[in-house]
C-alpha cells in the first residue's frame, strides 16, 4: 500500500483520546428544559396556526438539531447566535432560490441547495451544521412549503430561530456553570 494511502487511512483512527465532555446533572436538566420549552412553543405555535395537521411550517426538523446544540452543546461555537440567525437564513434564502431556479431533478436541486449553503455559510463566518437541513426542507418540503417562496426565511425559519434563541437566553442562563451567548457575532 502506497505511504500516502497509509497516511491518510491512519487519520481516520483518531486521537486516541477518549470524550472531553463532562457529564453535569445541572446542565443535563438546563438542555432538557430548554429542548422541552422551545420545541414546546413551536409546536404549540404550529397547532394555532390555520394549516393542515401535516403541514406544521413553525416545527421544521432542523430546529430539533438546532435545539441539541443551543442546550445542549451552548458553549459550542455552532450553538452561537451569530451562527444560528446567519446559517438558518443563508441556508432558507439558498433553499428557496434554488427550488425557484431548478425543482427538478430533486437529486440535483437538494444537492446544489446545501452544497451552495454550505460554501455560503463557510465563507460568511455562519456554519452551522441544521442549516444545511433547513436548505433540504425548501427543496423535499410540502406543497405549504414550496407555495410560500422567499415567506419561508422568515415563517418558520427566522420566527423559530428568534424563538429558540430567545428560550436559548433565559433557560441557559438559569446554571451557573453556563453563560450564553459566548459571544453574539
């Protein structure tokens, strides 16, 4: 086997060093609470609204990841609200234009929508990692989705990131082994 190929084949074993991530039960309660509440208010803000059953826009999937790293992960530079506002709006803007652009072939659509997302998110300082889904959902999403256009950045995307930050602000504060933000741009 070539050394190069070696090489590169021994980077994928890792460090060798086990999980730096402490275990507290203070913060385990605090993501709890702030997934159970903010998803809570989604959801809650989803069934008041006049659509269907199926077609709740203010609970998307990529809040459900987007509330694991703003509770559970808040110190992580993703979890940061800088990265959360820029990498959901950049991502639902690309989203939108590209299935504006080019529907089909949806292969074709989904993958320039989050490749395209990414490469934005990347260079504007925003990556963040449930963008990429909230790109996705504007291209595989409902016909609810797709009738709402550019409406979609901001209802559910932006209106449920506000809202999560906000749960965000108060629930991870509530610790005192927590702050948050570490920093908001």
């Amino acid at each position: 086997m070539p050394q190069f190929l070696k090489n590169y084949l021994a980077k994928m074993r890792g460090g060798g060093n086990k999980s730096p991530h402490a275990v507290n039960w203070r913060n385990a309660l605090c993501s709890w609470l702030g997934a159970f509440i903010g998803l809570a208010l989604l959801g809650w803000l989803s069934t008041s609204s006049s659509l269907t059953e199926h077609d709740h826009l203010i609970l998307i999937g990529p809040f459900g990841a987007t509330a694991v790293l703003l509770y559970g992960s808040p110190a992580a530079p993703f979890a940061q609200p800088r990265y959360v506002l820029g990498g959901h709006f950049i991502s639902a803007v690309v989203g939108v234009t590209v299935y504006l652009l080019l529907p089909e072939p949806l292969w074709l659509a989904s993958a320039l929508a989050v490749s395209i997302a990414t490469v934005l998110m990347y260079l504007t300082h925003t990556t963040h990692p449930p963008g990429g889904a909230t790109a996705l959902i504007a291209i595989i999403g409902s016909d609810s989705i797709h009738a709402q256009g550019y409406w979609y950045v901001l209802n559910p995307v932006m209106l449920g990131i506000v809202l999560l930050l906000l749960v965000a602000l108060v629930v991870n504060n509530l610790s005192p082994l927590r702050k948050y933000p570490n920093y908001w741009w």
